[in-house]
C-alpha cells in the first residue's frame, strides 16, 4: 500500500477509495443531476477537483436515495495529482458541507471498482417506536407510533433470505435489468424504543428497503401475518405490497470487498452510538 510519502509518477494516472459518512437529510440524494445540482456526489466532486486541479469524476458502490444517510459509502476517483494522503482528507474535507465528511482515502490497484468491486451492502433502517416524535433525532429515525412485534416481523424476514425475483419490492421507476438479488441476512433487533432492521445484500434495486421495511410494519403491528412476505414474492407485483415508507432512518453502514482490496471499513459496529 503506498504511504503519504510515496513518490508519485506524475505521468502515471493514481486511483483513490475514499470513505464517505453523511447526513442526507438537506440533499437530493447520491447522484448527480442536472435538473437537482445539490447532491452529494456534486459536493465530493466539486470537493476533490478543487484539490486535484482539475476535473474528478467518482463512482459509488451504493446511490443512496433522497434524504438517506451514509457512515459507510464508499467511491472511487482517478488523478495523477500528487497530493499527501492527509493532505487530500484535510483538503477536501475543508471544502465539503458541516454534514459531508471524508474518514478514509486509500491508493487502489487500477482493477478496484467502488461499485462492480463490491461484495455486498449493509443498510440500516431504524426506527423510533414511541407515540411521541423525537426532536433530537429528527431525520435521522422514522417514528412509528404502534408497538410492533419484532418476533413476526423476524419469522417474516426469514423469507427472503436467498436469491428471489424481488419485483413486489422494488419502484415501479427502477431501471434495473433484473430484479433478482441474493439477500445475505435481514434481522430485526430492538433496543428500548429503536427497533433496527439490519439488511444485507450483495445489492438492492430501487426503494427496496423501504418498500420491505413498509411489509414489516404491517407485519409487526399484527395487520397482516407472517406468510403475507411469501405470498408478495411469489405474486410479483408491486401494486399488491405496502407503501414505500420515507427515507428518516435509512443507513448505509457497510459495503464489504474482497480482502485482496485493502479496504478500510469505518467503525460501524458502534453505530447507532445512542441506541
């Protein structure tokens, strides 16, 4: 791995992973628009080029919707502007937005793609089950205010885990060539009053989560049973499922890559740190 004080060769063309946490309740997603400029992934490049002198183009492993959260996401960028690498986290972190913050950045091997690279995503969608609304962490939790049952919503999940054509759960505006995606775990846990749904996946289609995470609720809150996941599945047809439940609580956490890749993970295992 190369070192800040590694010699670069200024005709050589350098590529970078960078660790990315935000809060995404003021911007219009991950990706770059034309018609919605205040984006994260305009910031980071807006960031990066000044600091690279010239014009960066990134690529992210998971494009996180509007209003979502990241302590995880991971891009990648390309330069052959010799910079220390603590000079590159100070020097983009001082031009990004109070809630846009670098953790990390890494050389990587010319193979490494943020995105095609990537293993798997872990996502967390957490939810604050009190008849009150929190003012301290607004945005950052979806309320529910009827007490859910995190053992059906548990037996429930358990019927996704695998490969699964997942059209039930996806947008109608997603442009995904498949549907299919190999679910790795979805796990329900509560602490106190924050019930978190922890779902892994070596990749989602649009609004996936959030339409999964709305079946549950239904599921907990004794509206529907556990089989209703299945018979969805089965059914294929989204119209049949439940609402897309807002963005408050979603979290990207972990994208995994081969080892082979040297990728750094932020401390994710302490998150949510108030719960």
């Amino acid at each position: 791995m190369l070192t800040d004080n590694y010699q670069f060769n200024i005709k050589k063309k350098f590529k970078f992973a960078i660790g990315i946490e935000y809060n995404g309740s003021n911007y219009h997603g991950w990706q770059k628009q034309k018609k919605y400029p205040n984006t994260i992934q305009q910031h980071i490049e807006n960031a990066i080029s000044i600091i690279a002198n010239h014009n960066i183009k990134t690529f992210c492993a998971s494009r996180t919707d509007i209003g979502a959260h990241s302590i995880g996401q991971v891009i990648h960028f390309e330069t052959n502007t010799i910079r220390k690498i603590k000079s590159w986290i100070l020097g983009v972190n001082s031009l990004l937005p109070k809630d846009i913050v670098v953790n990390w950045i890494v050389p990587v091997m010319k193979e490494f793609h943020a995105r095609f690279s990537a293993i798997s995503r872990k996502y967390y969608y957490i939810i604050y089950n009190n008849k009150y609304r929190s003012g301290i962490l607004n945005k950052l939790v979806t309320q529910y205010q009827h007490n859910l049952d995190i053992i059906k919503m548990n037996k429930a999940a358990k019927y996704l885990i695998g490969e699964n054509d997942l059209t039930s759960f996806r947008s109608v505006k997603c442009q995904s060539n498949s549907s299919y995606r190999r679910i790795i775990h979805l796990k329900i846990k509560k602490n106190n009053n924050y019930i978190i749904i922890d779902i892994k996946a070596n990749s989602f289609v649009y609004h996936m989560i959030r339409n999964i995470v709305g079946c549950l609720l239904e599921i907990g809150s004794n509206i529907k049973k556990e089989i209703w996941l299945l018979e969805l599945l089965k059914k294929k047809d989204r119209t049949k499922a439940s609402v897309t439940v807002k963005p408050d609580g979603l979290f990207l956490i972990k994208v995994e890559y081969p080892k082979k890749f040297n990728i750094p993970y932020s401390n994710y295992l302490n998150f949510p740190y108030n719960l």
